[in-house]
C-alpha cells in the first residue's frame, strides 16, 4: 500500500507547515506575531524591562509550538515503528 509510506513522508513537514501557521497568523486574534511583539513593544517602553518581556514573549510562542512538536515525534515514531 502507498498509503502508509506516503503518510511517513509527509508527517515532519506537515508538522512543520502547522508551527509556521501558528507563527504567522493570529490565534484567536491575540496571540499572533504582530500582535504579540508589538503589545511587548509597548511595554518594553513603558517598563524598560526588554529582556524579561521579550522572554515572555519567547515562552508564549514555546508554549504554542513545543507540544505540537511533541506529538510529531510521537507520531514519526509510531509510523515507524508500524514498518
């Protein structure tokens, strides 16, 4: 079948397609890129704190990517292991 080997191919960029969607748009309207940094931005000016707000900001986006990142692994394995 074509379809299994297909499916472990296409797996790690899917994945990877799905981390720059997160990146690059807007999750729920507040949580995109341009929203984010720029929000930091304001309060790096207001605080002058840049590196503990840039971190924040650091974190959030770890925060949205690294399980995704997570089950991809998960996932190459499985399909792997199914050989």
């Amino acid at each position: 079948m074509i379809f299994p080997q297909a499916l472990r191919i296409a797996v790690p960029p899917t994945v990877g397609f799905l981390v720059q969607v997160i990146k690059g748009t807007a999750l729920a309207s507040v949580i995109g890129f341009i929203e984010l940094t720029k929000a930091a931005t304001m309060i790096v000016n207001a605080t002058f704190k840049p590196f503990v707000v840039y971190s924040v900001v650091a974190l959030i986006y770890f925060a949205l990517c690294y399980p995704i990142s997570l089950y991809a692994q998960r996932l190459e394995r499985k399909l792997h292991a199914a050989r």
